[in-house]
C-alpha cells in the first residue's frame, strides 16, 4: 500500500502480501486478477447473507409462481460447467413452436442495496481462467441455490414464446415459475443425439433436444436473413495440469449444440426487450415515467474502420465493395466467399475488430452485429449483473406493487458505463491469461518450427498465427534479413525488400521457428525458418515431448475426445535457451519489442486514439497535495436500487458477451 506519493524519486509504503515466485506457473492466474484490480474474495458480511437461505427452495417460496415442475425441461452446458443459469423446452403445435426457457431466478435472493448486491455490482461479472473462475456471486448462491440442478426444485423466471414456422415470434409472456429440471445435458451429449448416436441416459429428454434443434436452424436461417453477421473465431482451449503448466492447446471445436442453445438465448433476450420497450413507448409522456429497459446495443461501425476491412479483404483476393446497400448483408455475402480457405479466420477476427464494442444502456439504438432492433441481457443473472437490472425491472413491470423498483435514467447511464468497463476489464484478463499460458506452452517448444499464416502486416514486421495450435506470435522486421531495406505499404498492409522486391502480406503461408519465448509478457517471437537456419545453434540430443494420449486432465477435452486427434511431436532443445521470462538475451540478441502479446493485443492498441496513448505514458500521481486523501475509498450516498456510480479511477475493461 503506497504511504508516500513523492513529486520525484521512489514511493513510500507497506508490503501487504507477497504473491509468490513469477516462475511458478501456479502464480500466474494471481498476479492478472492483482494487475487487473479484480476482486477475488468475498467479504464476511457478503458470506454471512449468502448462507442464510435453505439449500433448497421451500413451499413458501412456492407461493404464487407457476408450478411447471412436471415438464421435461433441461438444461445444456458445457461439461465442466457448475452455475446453470438457463434451462429449456420446445413443444411442437399445429402453428409452429412453443418455446419455454426458464432463467435462475436471481433477484429472489440479491436484494438490492444489500452487501452481495453491492459486490455483485462492484465486480459486474464473474471471470472464467482455464480451471479457475472467479464468481460474480457467493458459490452457495451461484454453484448451490441459483444453478437450475437436475431434479432438484429451483426458482424461475420463466419466458414463454410461441413461434411459426419461419420463425416469427407470434406472442410472448413472462412470469415467475418453479422448474425441476430432468437432466444435465452436456454439448457433446446434445450433439451426439442430434448427430444420431444413442445416449442412453438422455432417451426420456431426447424428444426436446430434437424439437428445440428444430427451432434453433428455423432461427438461424431467419437471423441470417434479416442480416446478422455469423462471426465465427474459434477458441483455444488450454489444457492445464494440477501444477498450472499447459499441457495442450486445442482449437475448441464449436459444435451446432453450442448454436442450438445460443439462439433460443438470443430468442428470450430479444422477448424481453421488446417487451420493456413496448412498456416503455406506452408510458412515455406519462408524468413521472421512467425508463424501464437497459438494452444492450451495438452501434455500426464507422466509415474508416469498414474503408480498411475492405482493403484486408481486398489484399486477401476479396473484390466486392462493402459500400451501400444494408451493409450486415454485404459483409456476411464477403465472409462467405472466404469459407473453407486458410485465411478465413484471419478475415473473421478483423471483422470483428473493425465492430463497435458492445454496451448497456436505456436508450436503445438496435444491435447491429444480431441484426435486432430490440435486444438485452436476460439469460445469464448468475454471472452478469445487467441481467439482474433486466430481471428487476422485468418485474417491476409484471408485478408494479412488489419490492422490485424501476430506475432513474441517470442510475441506468451510469450502470450501463460501469458494466460495460467491468465486462471489458474481464475480457481484458481472460485473454492476458490466455497469453501467459501459450507462451509457457511455446517456451518448450523453442527451436521447432511451424506452418502458419501472415495475420496481420505491421511497420515493425508481421504476426503469424500457427495453424496447428492456434498461436500468434511476431517476426520482427529487424529478423527478416540484414542485407535489404524494408519498406511498409501501410494501404496495401505489405513488407516489401527495396532491393529484391520480395513482399509479405497477409494470408500469405510461411513456416517459421519458434525463437524468443517471454513467459511475463505473454510473448512469443518467430524467425522465418530459412533465417533460423542461417542463425542456428547447435543441439543436444532430441528430447521428446508427447502431447496427451487421455485429455482426463480436463473434463471439457475428455466430453470432446472424439472431436480431437491426439498425436506427439518432437523438438530439439538448444544448449542455451533464446529467452525465457527470467532470462534476458544479451550481444547480438534482441529484447522481444515492441511488446504486442498477440495480434489481439496490437488491435486493441491501434483502436487507441493519439491522445489516449500519450495519457498512459504520464506518471499515475504528480504530487502529495492531489494525492493526499487516495488511500481513503467510501461508498457514495446510494438511492439507486443497489447500483452506485461510476468511480473513474477504476481500470476499465472486449467475455465475449454479444
């Protein structure tokens, strides 16, 4: 804790902890949740409100909900998932489908301006590591009494939907309700079904899974045709051992079980808004009215950003224009053209670079990424506070004399600000972690050498994502070759030699080596395979390293092992290491700058204005006098529901929450 803010030299203060050693990976998930300021521990008061209710629903919290304990209702997660927050049905009629999907009744239990309620809205999500979440909620509450378990009774709010055959939502109700959900349903369990492989223990549900996979293409096919986009970056799963090495990275397989549950999500959001914006077009004028939806919206990209899409796609064979006309409809035709080739991924994760990020807030302009005019977050209470206002104000609506109260439009703008720097804070540590993971990984394999694709053409040399363990890394400019100027063509995103006319651009398949390893920054530098040669070292005797035969190190990787290859590689270990977290290069070899993670990471910069990067770099106090009261932090005066405002000091934070 800082006890002295010097105008210059060194700080003053206590140590109160010490994290561990840095080489230990078992300290890495610590030393993100410190440098991210995330809150990883509950206080007493918090704990102690948690643990006061039943384990179980009784009959009096019963009363006045709608009994629908005895429909076959099931939830579908992934395999190692605790907190099931939604649970689902599809019934066929004679006009289409009736859709129910029942959400974990959270606001039943956080009361608003009590201690867990503030917490949650401190924390404003919970963060998923590899083997490691923080929660959001007490784990009583969100792995116990909220996760809609099978064959237990839980309460929930429950909206009710009935579709036609081209999937038109025709009516929607919503209500609280008691559920008793008939099995835990896993994504590859559901996908086995669908596929038409016997699961056994899932023959007395296996009737809705079919009908609500029905109902998902029927979504699908309409959601694409009124122009969303179908963004599709897949995620690399780490397989982490019990001493915090990674073991494995795998490309996560996104299976149509995943899609099946996210549209009839993405139904039940979409009710709900309707529903509260309706409400509030009724209201509106009304003396006294206050807003009563807090949406999630995506607004259009700008002009310039989709100028340079246009250009990446257009470096990459690409020739449509993405200029007038709907512009959702134009880029999801540029996207298909791209399917099936190498650079596809590439395209989809500038795509979506090239979007708006994503936020809360009561005024609602329309989600251009899902192509809906009325959209929020409903689904998901257990893990994200603006469900929880949504569900809040959902029943301030249904019941108008309970203890669920309606906002002020200020509380909800300024909810909306402090949500939305939460979520991007999360995603911010979720891919740090990512990255630190993957260069341990990487540090074992110094001296192989990998197929890969130009993802992105910078002034400083060019990232390559490899294609068998979906891992970037950066040849830096300097490592090209020392007989030749290079030039960069920053509107054609190219490298090009002055003297042999020799270029690198994007999608362009290289084969590099695995050269500079920096566990701390979560770096990983690659040199062209025929420069790795002219500069290589001598070796000892090949040391083998054998990828997992049995993934039982991770449940996801053991529900999805028919989904993966297993196989061994091999690799030459150097008589001295290029670099390791620890270990600095010296002479002739180079610091890993500039210091990009990943091709992630220098998007991310770039979106940074002049202004905003020159701010970073001033020192974080100037003087004791403006500093004098900054160890003191109370809570403001609270007359919102619970929510208190935005403290800019925070750090602000793209889960990839749509």
């Amino acid at each position: 804790m800082i006890l002295k803010f010097p105008d210059e030299g060194s700080f003053e203060g206590d140590v109160l902890s010490v994290i561990g050693d840095a080489k230990n990976p078992l300290n890495d998930i610590k030393r993100v949740v410190i440098t991210q300021n995330i809150a990883e521990h509950f206080s007493a008061e918090t704990l102690a409100e948690s643990k006061k209710f039943n384990a179980d629903p009784t009959e009096k919290d019963f009363q006045g909900r709608k009994n629908l304990r005895h429909l076959p209702i099931i939830t579908i997660d992934g395999a190692t998932a605790k907190d099931f927050d939604d649970a689902v049905l599809v019934e066929m009629t004679d006009k289409g489908f009736h859709l129910y999907v029942a959400i974990a009744d959270v606001s039943h239990y956080v009361a608003a301006n009590t201690s867990m309620d503030k917490e949650a809205y401190e924390r404003g999500t919970s963060v998923y590591f590899p083997n490691f979440v923080i929660p959001m909620l007490p784990e009583t509450i969100s792995n116990g009494l909220c996760s809609l378990m099978p064959n237990v009774p839980r309460l929930a709010l429950v909206a009710e939907m009935s579709f036609d055959f081209t999937g038109e939502m025709t009516s929607s109700s919503f209500y609280e309700g008691v559920i008793e959900s008939k099995a835990r349903v896993t994504y590859g369990e559901a996908q086995e079904l669908i596929d038409g492989v016997s699961v056994e223990k899932l023959n007395h549900v296996k009737e809705n899974i079919f009908k609500c996979a029905d109902l998902a293409k029927v979504l699908m096919a309409k959601r694409f045709k009124d122009g969303a986009l179908d963004l599709e970056v897949p995620e690399t799963v780490l397989v982490i051992d019990a001493a915090g090495e990674p073991v494995d990275v795998i490309k996560s397989e996104r299976l149509f079980a995943h899609r099946l549950i996210e549209e009839l999500m993405l139904a039940a959001n979409v009710a709900v808004a309707k529903f509260l914006g309706k409400q509030g077009q009724d209201r509106e004028g009304k003396e006294g009215a206050e807003p009563l939806a807090f949406y999630r919206i995506h607004e259009a990209p700008d002009a310039e950003k989709i100028s340079k899409l246009q250009k990446y796609m257009e470096n990459l064979g690409h020739k449509t224009t993405l200029s007038g006309g709907k512009l959702q409809k134009r880029l999801t035709r540029a996207l298909q053209d791209f399917d099936g080739k190498p650079e596809a991924q590439i395209i989809h994760i500038l795509t979506l670079r090239s979007m708006s990020q994503a936020k809360y807030t009561p005024n609602n302009i329309g989600h251009f990424g899902l192509g809906f005019d009325f959209y929020t977050h409903f689904t998901s209470p257990i893990r994200r506070y603006p469900d929880l206002i949504v569900h809040r104000l959902l029943k301030n609506r249904l019941m108008p004399n309970s203890r669920y109260r309606a906002m002020a439009e200020a509380d909800l703008l300024t909810a909306g600000t402090w949500l939305s720097s939460c979520e991007q804070k999360a995603a911010k540590a979720e891919r740090q972690i990512q990255a630190i993971k993957k260069a341990r990984f990487m540090l074992k394999l110094v001296g192989e050498s990998y197929d890969g694709l130009i993802s992105s053409v910078t002034k400083f040399g060019f990232f390559v994502l490899l294609r068998e363990f979906n891992i970037d890394g950066l040849v830096r400019l300097d490592d090209l070759g020392h007989h030749d100027k290079w030039e960069f063509n920053e509107e054609n995103l190219t490298l090009t030699a002055k003297k042999s006319g020799f270029s690198y651009k994007m999608g362009d398949v290289v084969r590099v080596t695995v050269s500079l390893v920096d566990v701390e920054q979560g770096q990983i530098n690659f040199l062209l395979e025929k420069n790795a040669k002219d500069n290589a070292r001598p070796t000892i005797k090949k040391k083998q390293y054998t990828r997992p035969q049995n993934r039982s190190q991770d449940k996801f990787a053991k529900k999805q092992t028919k989904f993966f290859e297993p196989h061994k590689k091999t690799y030459s270990e150097p008589i001295k290491p290029t670099s390791t977290s620890q270990e600095k290069p010296t002479g002739k070899d180079y610091e890993p700058k500039p210091r990009y993670t990943s091709l992630s990471d220098y998007l991310d910069q770039r979106k940074k204005g002049p202004n905003e990067e020159k701010s970073e770099s001033k020192p974080a106090f100037r003087s004791v006098k403006n500093r004098a009261n900054s160890e003191k932090r109370s809570s403001p005066q609270n007359n919102s529901g619970g929510l208190r405002k935005t403290r800019s000091k925070k750090s602000s934070r793209n889960n990839k929450s749509r």
